[in-house]
C-alpha cells in the first residue's frame, strides 16, 4: 500500500481554530465596523509582506552586482517601511491622537459664525 | 542569556526589532521564513503607534474624566479615540496570534517529530507528563488572551503546537523588550531571589506555571549549580518546553502538574518562584496555590512570584492596566489588583514581617517593570 500523500496527511490533522473561547467585546459602536478594521488590517500586513519581498528581490540583485535603475527605488531597511507603511495607513489614528490631545476645538459653525460678525476679528 | 539566539546569524538578530528573526530560534524552535517574518514586522509597528501616541492621547482623556469625577470606564466609551484604540489593540492581537499560528500550523508535524527526537536522545533534564492532570476551570473558561484553543490545544500525537506559538507569540508581544529569548521575568526573579534570603543555599528551585519555560531557563543560568524544576498543567507545553531547553542546552525537570496540588513532598525546594501565573488563576486558587507553595518549601525557603504591575497605579493609568481584563481574556486580572496578596500569603503560613510587594525595574526594555510578591518560611 502507497503511504498517505503529504496532502492527505495534512487533511488529516483538524484545522485549527479560529475563534477564541470567550465572547468578544463591541469596542466600536458597529460589531460590522471592527470586522472591517480587522481586514484592514490584514490588507495592509499583506502590503508590508510585499514591499519586504520587493526589497529583498532588489537587495539580492545588488548583492549579485546587477546595477539597478534608479526607478527601481532604494533596498531601504525593513522595520523603518513597516512603520512608515503603518503610519501612512493609519495615519487618521494619529490625526484622532493630536485632536484628543489638544483639546476639543471650536465648533466650526460658531468660526463661520463669528467671522461674519460686524462686531467679530 | 546569550543575545543572539542559537541558530540565528548577527545579521538577523541585527534586523530584528520585532523579536522574532527570520530563520530558527532554535533546534527545536519553527522556521520563521522571511515572508513570515514581514508579517509579524508589520505587527509590531502597528502595536509601536497603539503604544505610542494614541496611548498617550487615551491617557489623558482618562486623567481628564478622573478629574471631573466620571469613571473611564463609563465615560471613555463614548469617545472615538479609545473606541478607536480598543478595537485597533484587539485587531492587533487577533492578528499577530492568528500569523504566530499559522507559521506553526505549516510545520506541526516536523516541530512534533523533532522534539520527540530531542526528547528520545540522552540529554540533560526530563518530561514527565501525567494525563491524569485536569486544566483548571479558571483556564478553561475562556482561552486567555484571545489565543484560540490556549496553551491546551492538542490536534496529533506529542503536539507541541501551542508551546512553539507560545514562543513566537510571547516575543512578538514583547517586542523583543523582554529579551532575546524572553527571559526578563526568570531573570528579574532570580535576581530578586538571591537579594531577598542572601543567606539560603539556593540547590532545588521549582517554576510554577511555567508554559515552555522561558523564565524557567533564566534560573538555570543564575543558580548553574542548582537542580530546576517546573511545572504547568499544558502538556503541549511542556513537550515543547523540554526540547526547548535542550536545544538550548539547559538542564530542567519539566513535569506536567497542578500548582494547587504539586506532586512533591514536603520541604522539597529551596524557592518556588512563579512568572505571571497569578494573574491567570482565580480568587479561591490563590490561597491553595500559597499554601502548596509553603508546603513544599525547606524551612527558610522563599517564595517569589513575578506579576504584571497592576497595583498602586493612579485611577486612569489602572483603568488603561484592566484594559486586557475586559477586552483581551484576562478574567483575573483586574480582580488581582485589589486583593490583599501579603495577607492570602499570612493566611498560608508565611510571617507577615517576611512578605514583601514591591516593583522591580526589567532587566531588558520592559516599561513599568514588573511586580514581586515574596514571602520566606520560617527557618
Ligand atoms: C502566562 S503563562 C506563564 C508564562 C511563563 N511562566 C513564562 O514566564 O514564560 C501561564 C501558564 O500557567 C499555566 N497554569 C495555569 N494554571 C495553572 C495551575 N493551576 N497549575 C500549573 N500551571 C498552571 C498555564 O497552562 C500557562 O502555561
């Protein structure tokens, strides 16, 4: 008897599971929202994934001595462009941070309001 | 411990802020392929602006509705920032969880096959495990920290896979703050331990609760001379954690057990320390747990427990700390913060003026450092 493939092996084993024991907190004011952010999320890791892959291609073609054109960009260091990735993304994140921080801001209404005053700056 | 792991080049140690290089940690360790390793570099930059910023901006607005006198935890929801926070932190640990189980996931049988191996030739320590041994309720609840199937999954025979996770999963979590190997707390405990009884010949030591050993093996290198012992209900776990620490060359007694009711006999270690196992057990296992930990130390013998710093924090910055108790499956956490801990260790049989709580700084990059709770049994 031919032993079990590889593939029927691997079918053998249960998949694992996806769902952790224990209900999860609504931490957005829509349960669809944070299902959303969760493959945001993912989608932008599988951005990191390929532009590491990009740097590496390059990185070992320069190692090779192939001269790259200057459009090919630079092998930049890896943790630096995942940050730079993650800040790009999310960059509403930071935006939201600053507002918490400063403070809250005049109503724009009451901005146009006053602007328009005889007696207003 | 060395700084770069066994099996890892300079090179990948160099690159690797995430914690986690490309390649091996270790013989018995999962293969992190660099595409793997991308995935898990993009999580920790994610966590490095929760952490950042957004952190510091969620703090204040804590401090501010302490100041009026709301509680955060009523008034903070409304707010889109921590909305914002929570829900990102959470997607966060989802998915650094979920590539830490896949990059296992791809290679279980060979992590299976190759700690069986290491385990079959001769080498330092032991495994023992005892199937007899039931997982405690408090941990078969809900699985602590959103990790689906917890430290107990077990899917084919001699499976290691939630303790070759575990390893993954713990570094990316710290970082990479925390040491090479994870090691901080072992090394901050055993550190405290020789300051704490100067005078006790430290030969025998147990680790409780010690998934794959990670503390466990920092004790070996502080007391090379001294016999170590561990102990965790997982057995996955402890297979892993066995193999773990011969590939790493480190001689441990790993044998699968209930800290609530140890398996030796009375007055058999000179410490028994414990590495965040507190936090994950509950109000009416702390007691037994002292208790077993005063019954099998020699007279004289200290106790040392490692835990997250979770008390004595100001209102907000305890509100942010109970975070992971409401919104990550840490359903003892919060509770620990406001027991009497010196006072379960009295009721134990530890002398009060022997009990100790203080916060130790990390050995590594860990901020807050980390809470010790000791106590010593009479002479
Ligand atoms: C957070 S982990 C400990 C981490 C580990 N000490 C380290 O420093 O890396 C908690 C561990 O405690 C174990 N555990 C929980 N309750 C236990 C009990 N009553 N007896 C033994 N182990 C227990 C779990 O199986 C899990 O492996």
């Amino acid at each position: 008897m031919r032993a079990p493939s590889r593939d029927a092996r691997r079918r053998a084993i249960p998949p694992r599971p996806r769902a952790a024991l224990g209900a999860r907190p609504r931490l957005l004011a829509s349960a669809d929202s944070e299902v959303l952010l969760a493959m945001i999320v993912a989608l932008a890791a599988e951005v990191h994934r390929l532009e590491d892959r990009h740097d590496r291609l390059l990185a070992a073609l320069a190692r090779d001595g192939v001269k790259l054109p200057e459009e090919a960009g630079p092998a930049s260091a890896r943790a630096p462009r995942a940050e730079a990735l993650v800040e790009r993304v999310f960059r509403v994140f930071d935006e939201m941070a600053e507002r918490a921080l400063r403070g809250d801001d005049e109503p724009y209404p009451d901005v146009v309001d006053r602007l328009g005053r005889p007696e207003g700056p | 411990m060395r700084a770069v792991p066994a099996g890892g080049t300079e090179e990948a140690a160099a690159e690797a802020p995430v914690g986690v290089a490309a390649g091996r940690l270790h013989a018995a360790a999962p293969e992190v392929d660099p595409e793997e390793r991308a995935l898990l570099a993009f999580a920790v930059a994610f966590k490095g602006l929760l952490r950042g910023r957004m952190r510091d901006a969620v703090c204040v607005r804590a401090e501010a509705c302490v100041a009026r006198g709301d509680l955060p935890e009523e008034a903070l929801t409304e707010e889109p920032i921590y909305r914002w926070w929570s829900a990102a932190l959470r997607a966060q640990q989802d998915f650094y969880v979920d590539v830490t189980a896949a990059i296992v996931d791809r290679q279980l049988e060979a992590l299976a096959a190759t700690a069986r191996t290491i385990a079959r030739d001769p080498g330092p320590g032991s495994l023992t495990l005892d199937p007899s041994v039931r997982v405690p309720t408090y941990q078969a609840a809900v699985d602590i920290h959103c990790v689906p199937g917890s430290y107990f999954l077990e899917r084919i025979a001699d499976d290691v896979g939630p303790g070759a996770r575990s390893e993954l999963g713990s570094l990316a979590f710290a970082m990479g703050r925390h040491g090479a190997m994870n090691e901080d707390k072992g090394v901050v405990a055993a550190e405290f331990a020789r300051s704490f009884a100067p005078d006790l010949a430290i030969r025998r030591i147990l680790d409780l609760g010690c998934t794959i050993g990670m503390s466990t093996l920092a004790w070996c290198d502080a007391f090379p001379a001294a016999e170590v012992h561990a102990v965790d209900v997982s057995a996955p776990c402890l297979r892993y954690g066995h193999a773990r620490a011969r590939a790493l060359g480190r001689c441990v007694h790993f044998r699968q057990a209930d800290a609530e009711a140890l398996p030796y006999p009375d007055g058999s270690f000179d410490v028994v320390a414990s590495h965040i196992l507190l936090h994950e057990t509950s109000r009416a296992a702390l007691p037994r747990i002292f208790a077993e930990c005063h019954r099998v130390l020699v007279p004289g013998g200290a106790m040392v427990h490692v835990e997250v710093p979770i008390r004595d924090l100001d209102p907000a910055a305890a509100f942010l700390a109970r975070w992971d108790a409401w919104n990550n499956n840490e359903p003892f956490w919060g509770h620990l913060a406001g027991l009497d801990l010196a006072g379960l260790c009295v009721q134990a049989g530890f002398p009060q003026e022997g009990v100790v709580e203080t916060v130790v700084p990390s050995a590594h990059q860990k901020a807050g450092g980390w809470l010790v709770l000791a106590a010593r049994k009479p002479a």
